[in-house]
C-alpha cells in the first residue's frame, strides 16, 4: 500500500494531463506556435525561434498524431515535472499531492498550459531539473546532477533569455559538486590525494557551464538553420518611443518610409506591444529585408546610445511597458496578452479545429474574468520571490534561495529589453515563487535520503 501510495502524485499528474488535452487538443496556436509547426512541417528552420523545439516536433511527427501529438508531449512535460518536483519534497504523500494541484492549477499557470509554447517547454525542462536537484540534495549522486545539467541545458535552448533564469540554478549545482562528494568518509584524513580530489571538482564544477552552453546551442548547430537579425525589433520599437515622446526622430533613415514623421509612428504606436508599429510600413523592417552592415550598424549604435543621449525619455518607456508587464495596468491591457485562445492559420499549415466543449468554454470564461485581479499581477510574484529570497538566504536554505532567485533573474532583463507585456514572459517567475515558498515552509532535507513511500 506504502509503495502504491508514492506514485500516486504521478497518477494524478497524468490524469492532469489527460484531462487537458481531452479539453484543450491540440492546443492553441498563436503566430509563432502556427510559424513553427510550419518549420517542423517543411524543414525551414530559421533563428527567430530555438530550433530545439522545431527538431522535437519533427520527431513527434513521426512518431505521434500531429499537431496534437506535439501537445501531448508538452503537458506530460510539464505535468510529470511537477510530479518530479513533488516527489522529491520531504512531505507526506498527501501533501506531495497537495503542492502538485496547488501549483499545476495554480489559475496564473493553469491559463497558458493549453498554449503550445516555448514557454512551457523551458518551465518543463526547469522543473526537471530543480526535482534533480532536490534529489542530488537529498542523496549526493552523479545521475542527478548529470539530469540537472541536461534539463538546465534544454530549458536554455528553449528560450533565448532562459539563462539568466538558468544561472542560479546552475551555481545550486556548480556548488554541489564542487564542495559535496558523491561518497566521503568523514574520519579520512585530509592527504594530497584527498586535496586533488577536491580540486578537481571544483574544476568540474566550473567546466560544467561551458558545457551546459555547447549542449544549448546544439539543435542550432545540427542540419540547416538560416540566421535571422532579430534585435532590430527591440532597437527600432525604443527608438520609436523615444522618438514620440522627444518629438525628434531618433530611427535612422533607412530604416522608415520616405517622408515618414514622428506623428506617423504615434498613430501606430501601442506602449503594451511592439506589433502594431511594424503593421503599415512606416517603419521599414522585417526578418526577409537583406540589412547594410553599415545600416545596421548605426541602428545598434543609436539603440544603445538611447539611455545615455535621451535617459529621461528611455526611462518613461521602459517603466510604461514594465508597469504593464508587472501587473500594475492590467485593466489596461488587452486580454490577449495573457490569454490567447486561437488557431491562427500560416502559409499551407492545415486547418485547425476543437471540438465544441462547455467544460472548456467555462474555464476560458473564469480566467477571461480574472485576467485584470491579482492572480495575473504579476508583482505580487515578484513581492513574493524576494520575501522567499531573503528568508531563506538568512536560514541557508539552498534550494529555496536558488529557485526564487531564478524566478527574479528570469524576468529581470525585460525591464530593458521586453517588446511586448505578455504574460507568458513571467510564467517561470509565478512557478518558481510559489514552489520556493513551499520549499521555504517545508522541512529540510539535506543530507537524508528521502522516503519513497512519502515521508522524509
């Protein structure tokens, strides 16, 4: 009965998921799930999206249904994650149940899981490896910090900007291996041989990094990926800012219509949402325009000049747009900036289509009305991350400490670099602060080897 009760957290898991699916298949396709399932279908990869996604999807295509198969895999993804997680807490099985339902509907988190994206892939792989590490915590063993390591390197390789999220996860590792033996024996004397030993897992602890890079990078180094610029996105959507409300026009001419003004990009501009601007070819730019070098050099020296030549104006930008990605305008926003439930067709894609469902149309009305109230403001996350922060950095609780700082590090860089304030840029932040919290509140669990018929 013991041993039936530890996997009943993955029983629920799996019922989770299928209960999702039967709901939701074969997902919600925005414009860029529509874009990739295109590459996946055709072979045409190109850089604005991680080609790691686009290689799983050619290999589920082979083996499963498509695209609903592709959907399957992402919530058996994120749901046995959970699980992993869960599993590895020093709890009571009861409570391991608990914290999985609690988080994985969690409304913030249980809204964007019908969306096949990126997004939910990475927020997987991040799970896998905090349930690794909590394990190698647990019972020091080169398995689990090996499966860190990986699942570290796939959530990189999902999003560009995983890896400020990654890092302190990786330095939770990095520490465990250099200054925790898989086996020790305490009473052994300290001999050079002994001291060699240590250093040598401080090495590895530190090469570990460059590796978790090169595994990153690797779908982008296998098979033909053509390279696309993408930051000219963020620079010319600063400079329009910039440009509205100096009244001075700061984007380079190359980059607009002729006899284009400052008036025309007002008329277009959305301070919550770069798309909007780049709709009616005032500014000149897409992915498939053949760029000068020279052009695109004074587009990168006029966007990074922008803080320094014109801070007051930069600043009231960025702070706009994070007040709207924060959640402290959310009455303001459009609900498709949090919730996008849509099948938007691409080039030759095949016609999507879901069965009608009441279930399903109930719950997309529940979170259409909660989408302005506190579940989706995404500050009280951030309020939440630094209270786990700094109580469990003063009780040396690692595992609580390296999770919330993931989930602040994670949306940190959007501060100054976000195009748009879609809720899913923070998906990581809402799982890692809850989960911290409970990792804050739950016994500690260094140095013992868990139960696995669910006690500590």
């Amino acid at each position: 009965m013991k041993r039936a009760a530890a996997w009943l957290p993955w029983g629920v898991a799996a019922l989770a998921a299928a209960a999702l699916f039967t709901l939701f298949a074969p997902g919600w396709f925005t414009f860029d799930t529509a874009h990739q399932w295109w590459m996946a279908r055709t072979g045409q990869l190109d850089s604005t999206h991680p080609a790691v996604m686009v290689r799983l999807w050619q290999a589920s295509r082979a083996l499963l249904p498509d695209p609903q198969g592709f959907f399957a895999l992402q919530l058996l993804l994120v749901w046995s994650g959970l699980a992993f997680v869960t599993t590895a807490l020093p709890m009571r099985t009861r409570w391991r149940v608990a914290v999985l339902l609690g988080i994985g509907l969690w409304p913030a988190f249980l809204a964007l899981q019908p969306q096949v994206w990126k997004d939910l892939w990475m927020v997987g792989a991040l799970l896998w490896a905090v349930g690794a590490l909590l394990r190698e915590q647990a019972a020091p063993a080169w398995r689990w910090r090996s499966l860190a390591l990986l699942m570290l390197a796939l959530a990189t390789a999902f999003r560009f900007n995983a890896l400020t999220g990654v890092l302190p996860l990786w330095a939770w590792l990095a520490w465990r291996i250099a200054r925790v033996p898989v086996a020790s024996n305490p009473a052994a004397p300290q001999d050079g041989a002994t001291r060699a030993v240590a250093r040598t897992r401080v090495a590895v602890a530190l090469l570990s990094f460059p590796l978790l890079l090169g595994l990153a990078a690797l779908p982008d180094r296998l098979g033909a990926v053509k390279h696309v610029t993408v930051w000219p996105i963020m620079a010319l959507w600063d400079l329009a800012a910039v440009s509205i409300d100096t009244g001075r026009m700061a984007i380079p001419a190359p980059f607009l219509k002729p006899g284009a003004t400052v008036d025309d990009l007002a008329r277009e501009f959305d301070p919550a949402v770069n798309v909007p601007s780049f709709t009616t070819g005032t500014i000149h730019f897409s992915y498939e325009i053949a760029l000068r070098a020279e052009d695109l050099a004074a587009l990168r020296e006029a966007w990074l000049m922008l803080p320094l030549r014109e801070p007051q104006a930069w600043a009231r930008h960025r702070l706009r747009l994070s007040g709207y990605l924060f959640g402290f305008r959310n009455a303001e926003l459009a609900d498709t900036q949090v919730l996008m439930p849509d099948l938007v067709p691409f080039k030759d894609n095949p016609p999507l289509t879901m069965a009608p469902s009441r279930p399903r149309e109930v719950l997309v009305a529940a979170w259409h009305r909660w989408v302005d109230g506190p579940f989706f403001m995404a500050w009280l996350y951030l309020l939440l991350a630094v209270g786990v922060l700094a109580a469990a950095a003063w009780r040396r609780r690692a595992a609580a400490t390296a999770l919330s700082a993931s989930g602040l590090a994670m949306v940190a860089p959007l501060v100054p670099l976000a195009t748009a304030a879609d809720f899913r840029y923070l998906l990581w932040l809402v799982v890692a602060s809850l989960l911290a919290f409970v990792l804050l509140l739950a016994p500690a669990a260094h140095g013992r080897v868990m139960n696995p018929e669910g006690g500590a």
